[in-house]
C-alpha cells in the first residue's frame, strides 16, 4: 500500500513538472510567432503552475487520507503483535577487552 502511494506522489510530482515544461513550450512557440505577448505567456504559465500545484495538494490530501484509513485498520495487528512479542530487558554491556598490539 505505502509502496502505491508513493508512486502516485511521484507521478502528480513528474506530471506537474511535465505540464510546466510542455505549456512554456508552447507558449514560446506562440510568442516566435507573433501570436501571442510575452506577457500573456508568463500569465498563463503562472496560471497552469498555479492550478497544477492546488491539484497535488489534492492529491497530497487524498494520500494521507488513505494512509489515515490504513494506519487506522492495523492497529488492532500491532496491538496483537505487541502481546505477544516479549519486551527487551536493557542491560549494561560490559566493555570488550582490546588485544593488545604487538611491536
């Protein structure tokens, strides 16, 4: 499942940044050709980053959501776990004996 949503978070990450590059792409085409002003092309670069980035905050909701819900269900496993699986007493290790060096 973790493996899942990391893959999703890497693909909204690689696709907003793909987005980015293709729209400037076409907007310099547009500004070479006469058909649109510089000015207009980085507005509507801003806006496509702007609204690409309220679409991985979505997506970054969502995910931890699905985490959420995923944590929520296993915690009855680990309480179990934890049941069973006998605590550690610390204990202080004692200093190993260094061999000494030969000359």
């Amino acid at each position: 499942m973790i493996k899942k949503i990391e893959k999703g978070i890497y693909l909204s990450v690689g696709l907003a940044s793909l987005a980015k590059k293709e729209v400037e792409k076409h907007m310099n085409k547009l500004v070479r050709e006469g058909k649109l002003q510089t000015n207009g092309a980085r507005e509507i670069v801003n806006k496509v980053v702007v609204e690409t980035q309220k679409e991985g905050r979505k997506i970054e909701r969502f995910l931890l959501d699905e985490l959420r819900k995923e944590a929520k269900k296993a915690k009855p496993y680990i309480k179990k776990v934890k049941k069973k699986v006998k605590p550690v007493k610390k204990t202080k290790a004692k200093p190993k004996k260094r061999a000494k060096k030969r000359k």
